[in-house]
C-alpha cells in the first residue's frame, strides 16, 4: 500500500497533509504526484470525487517560491462553485507555508479580486471568462507561471470555453508545465493536448460499474454549518442500535466524536492515530453495547468484523463511489435490514450524482424530522416493543408479583407505574414521549399544555443535552431581543430542543429581529411551534 510518503513529498508538506486528516493516497493521487512533481506534463483521465484536487494541489503547493508574489500557477476550472472549491482546499494545503490563493470567477465583484491581486497572490483558481477578462485588463499577469491545471476538462469544452482556454495558455511562458485533469478523453480533449502538451504522462483510472449492497439508502440536504444540530436530529429520530458514523478526515473523526458525546451520546473512535490497544478498546465498548455510535475514517473501519450494525451514516460523503460501498457494506448484513444515511451539502451534490451512477442506485431524498416526529417515533417504537413483549409472554416470572399487587391496587395502576419505572431516567424525569402513549386522555384544566390566552408558543433547537436551564433562555431572549422576562410564561425543557410561551407581541419581536441567540455558547435557533396536524402530540408536563 502506497504511503504519501512514498510520493517523495517533503516533511513539512506530509505534516499538513497529515494535520488534513488525510491517511492514505487515493490512485490518481499515487500515479500522478510522481510525473507533477517531476515537472512533466499529465492528462489525467479521473471521475469527480476520485481524489484529484489533492492530486494536483499538492504538487502546486509544494514547487510554489514563497519568496516571490508572483502568480506562478494557475488553475482554470468551469464554474464558480468548483472555483471556490479547489481554492479552499488548495488553500488548505498550502497554509504551513503561508501561500496565497485566490479565486476568480463571474459574479463576484472586481474591487475585491483587484485588490488581491495587487497585493500578490501566487495560485489562482477561476473560471475561464473571469480570468481571460483580468488578463486583457492586464491586471492578471501569467509571465511567471509555471504550472497550468485544466480541470473538468470535458466539461468546460462543453460550455463552450475551448477559445478562452487557447488565450490562456496563449499568454502563459513557453517552458512551462500543463496538467489536464477529465473525466472523459474526447477527440477535442486529444486535440488540446497536442496543440499545447509536450510528450505528456497519461494516468487513467478505470471507470468501473459499482454494485452497493441492498440496503435502503436515503440522503439529507443539510447546510455545512448544520451538520452536527442535523446528525442529532437524525438520531433522535432513528434511535439506532447501533450505527457507524463515518467522516472524512482524523480531525473531523475527533471533532464530531466530542461534540456528539457533550450532547449525550455515547461514542467511540476509531482513526488511523489511534494506538492498537486503544482501538481494540473502544470496538469493544461498541459491540458491547457501551457505545452505541461508532465514529471512524475509511481507513480505520476497514476489516472491521462488527455483524450487527444497523445504520451507516456518511456524516462526510466519501471522495469516491469505492469509498461509499465499502461504507455502506457495514450494515444489512446476514440478510438482517440495514439503512445508510448520507448528508450532503449544496456544494456535494456533483459528488452524490456521481456515486449514484457508479453503484447503480438512487438514493431516497428526505426531509428533516420535526421534534413531533421525534416524539411520536419513540412512542411507537415503545408501544411495538411492549406489544411485542405482551405476545411472546414475556415477564411470567414475575406473574405473582403482579397478582399480589393486584389485591391492593388496580391494574391498570400497576402497569402505569411499571411503565414509568421502565422508562424514566435515574432522576424520575420520564422522556419526551412518555405522555399519552395510548388513546388521548383528558387533562384538567391546571395541567393543559395548551397556549394561554395572548401567548405563542415558539421552538427552541436546544435543549438539557447541550447543557442549556431555563434561566439560559430567559437571559438571551432579554439581551438577544429585548423581550421582558415578565413576558415569558411556560418553558419546557426536553433532551434536545424546548419549547417556550411569551406574549404574542413579544414573540414577534423574536422571530423579526432575533431568530438566533447565542446561548451558553451555541447558537441557537427559534421558530413558532406548530402542531403537525389535528393529531399533535401533546407534550409532557416538564416544566423547569
């Protein structure tokens, strides 16, 4: 197995690659790093998500002179989305040594990209139109470069920028290194690269038709900055028994693993930094049952011999369709169902596209659960295990137990306190679910939850887990809107989200001029709470 070390990388650039989370190299990374590094000229055929900005990042990154401001490498890419992109991840990788990039494209305005380059940058990522435009302005000068990128090569010919690609390389110097990166190898493609590479290195790595396992898999839309308040609503709503998470990097494995464990999960870790005791230790601790949530990169969930896991979760979408089967191959295994969730931000979706095609599947889009979906999830799910225990003829052990109690109280008596012994934590509090398992019961009046006359009852997407009282939410709806504390009525604490009653003027004032609030340290959202249908769940009498 190829290390990036043996890509004869220098010390200081593998410790940022490895400060990146990244453990092993990809194959277009292993067969094109070499040739780059060697100055030599490279058509690249890789599908997206294959590895290839690495690929060509880390080349760029390493031969840049950091003592001179100069533009010397360039990298021309087909829309504005992929510019910014491969700018970060350039970025990224040339930050130990402090090299300045900066993205150019259409739609973003000029002041600000002159300025950059007045200053001096020395790799620019854009899009064909914006860079051709700064280079005819004179104000982008390509008399120093040294390296040229042509990514999505197919793609930007087929939007029609093979003209401005031939100006670009036009005004790039005559010695000078052109690496062209692309899925597919079209008649144009071969024609470019006669016109302007000399004797290039071709790397090809095969397309082949993936099969993933038959395990139902669904995907979620999720904001980069949501992704950990989404992936606990998700297991809030699905209550796995045991699910494998899986992120991209070592970093992202420890960061999530943290966050996920203060919000009141129990989680283990696995990475490729991880001693070999200590690895062995916490998989213990997951097929024991102690940690109900694995956290893992791809390379430490290889080999794993783990039978009964019954979620995958792509908390990163893998760079690669290998990458998601192998993910996915965790769970629905010895014909047992398994499900595989994916969460993929706006920027992703090329990327999920792609895996869709390779393993042959779609996966099912889905809507985020409400806090209601989350209550009426555990109840059901409690309801079906006590049903399911009623007609195996569970609990006959304890048959004259219940018949000596059955003298002195009533049965039904008996079973409401059985229940709430079963399902309440060790300080009584009984969970979000707990009320009205049954047929709806009527209530007096004193203890409704129902809305007081003049107050709105909005939704908080916080809660006990993330450490927030009562007293919390009071102080940051003074400060974070103004709103009087005499204005607030009921608050409801829950596991991880609340819901709070304030005068009707009072609340739109929240939701007009606050809708977030930073409280005990995190961000937190409020919406009005709204009743999903004529059947909304009464929540439980947990006031704080």
């Amino acid at each position: 197995m190829t290390a990036f070390s043996d890509l004869g990388l220098s010390p200081a650039l593998l410790q940022t690659i490895d400060g990146l989370g990244y453990e092993e190299p990809t194959p277009i990374q292993v067969h094109a790093i070499p040739p780059l590094m060697a100055g030599k000229d490279v058509i690249a055929q890789a599908q997206t998500g294959t590895g290839k900005t690495a690929a060509f990042a880390i080349p760029l990154v390493e031969q840049v002179d950091v003592a001179s401001r100069a533009v010397q490498a360039i990298v021309v890419l087909p829309t504005r989305e992929l510019a910014v992109q491969v700018a970060e991840a350039v970025h990224a990788m040339g930050r130990s040594r402090n090299i300045s990039v900066l993205p150019l494209y259409g739609g973003q305005a000029y002041d600000r990209q002159l300025r950059a380059l007045h200053a001096g940058v020395q790799i620019v990522v854009g899009t064909p139109g914006r860079m051709m435009d700064h280079v005819r302005r004179g104000t982008l000068k390509l008399d120093a470069v040294r390296t040229v990128v042509l990514d999505e090569a197919d793609e930007m010919l087929d939007m029609g920028f093979l003209e401005d690609i031939e100006f670009i390389l036009d005004q790039v110097p005559a010695e000078r290194q052109i690496a062209l990166f692309s899925a597919t190898i079209p008649t144009r493609i071969e024609g470019l690269a006669r016109q302007y590479l000399r004797d290039p290195e071709r790397v090809v790595i095969a397309q082949e038709t993936r099969t993933a396992p038959q395990t139902r898999q669904f995907f979620y839309q999720v904001p980069y900055p949501r992704k950990i308040e989404v992936l606990s609503l998700i297991l809030d709503f699905e209550s796995p028994q045991s699910a494998i998470i899986f992120c991209r990097t070592k970093r992202e494995v420890d960061t999530l693993t943290e966050a996920l464990e203060s919000r009141g999960y129990s989680a283990a870790a696995i990475h490729g930094d991880i001693s070999q005791a200590m690895r062995e230790q916490q998989l213990r601790a997951f097929r024991d049952g102690r940690a109900e949530l694995l956290v893992a990169t791809d390379v430490a969930a290889r080999g794993l011999d783990i039978p009964d896991v019954s979620h995958v979760i792509n908390y990163d979408i893998p760079d690669d369709a290998d990458a998601y089967v192998h993910r996915v191959g965790r769970t629905g295994r010895a014909g047992k169902a398994g499900e595989a969730i994916t969460l993929v931000t706006p920027r992703e979706f090329r990327l999920l596209r792609f895996i869709e095609q390779q393993v042959g599947k779609k996966m099912k889009p889905l809507t985020l659960p409400t806090p209601e979906d989350i209550i009426a999830r555990r109840r059901e799910a409690f309801v079906d295990a006590l049903r399911g225990a009623i007609e195996a003829g569970s609990g006959r052990a304890y048959t004259r137990l219940i018949e000596g109690l059955a003298q002195e109280h009533d049965p039904l008596a008996i079973a409401r306190a059985a229940v709430y012994l079963a399902v309440s934590d060790p300080s009584g509090r009984e969970p979000i679910w707990a009320e009205d398992l049954g047929e709806p019961v009527e209530l007096p009046p004193a203890e409704s939850k129902g809305n007081e006359h003049g107050m709105t009852r909005l939704f908080l997407d916080a809660g006990r887990k993330q450490g927030i009282r009562p007293q919390d939410i009071v102080e940051a709806f003074s400060t974070g809107a103004g709103v009087a504390p005499s204005t607030i009525g009921t608050i409801d604490l829950y596991a991880s989200f609340a819901f709070v009653e304030v005068k009707a003027s009072a609340a739109k004032k929240v939701l007009e001029l606050s809708p977030s609030f930073e409280v005990r340290g995190r961000e937190v959202h409020a919406r009005k709470a709204v009743p999903k249908g004529a059947e909304a769940v009464r929540e439980p009498s947990a006031s704080q």
